[in-house]
C-alpha cells in the first residue's frame, strides 16, 4: 500500500502542493495521512501510479487540468 505521507515526502511536496499536483482536495489528503479516512480504490491506483513514474504521472495530470 501507498502511504501518501510517505509518497509526498518523498517527492519533497506540502500537502498543499500535492493537493494542487494531482487534484486531490487537501482536506482529503489530510484525513488520509491523519488515518481519518481510508483511501478509495482509484485513489489507490492514481497513488501507484505517481509513486512509479512521478515526473509523467504529475505532468499528465496537469495537462489534463490545463485541457
């Protein structure tokens, strides 16, 4: 499992930045890392994802935002 704690750290992001990266709601990713919440299955999948390839998960995300 990805921790997205771990995930953002690792990428040296705030919690705000990851929020804005990958569109996810900072409150959501608050009660995620607080272990408030449980992460859902396609939450899961994107977390994968970044945690692969973060540089072309990150830039595909922001595209399909600028689109």
């Amino acid at each position: 499992i990805i921790a997205p704690k771990n995930l953002r750290r690792r990428l040296a992001l705030t919690q705000e930045q990851f929020a804005e990266a990958t569109g996810i709601p900072v409150a959501t990713l608050r009660n995620w890392e607080q272990g408030r919440h449980a992460i859902d299955p396609a939450a899961k999948a994107l977390l994968i994802l970044i945690a692969r390839d973060p540089e072309a998960a990150l830039a595909t995300l922001a595209a399909a935002r600028a689109a």
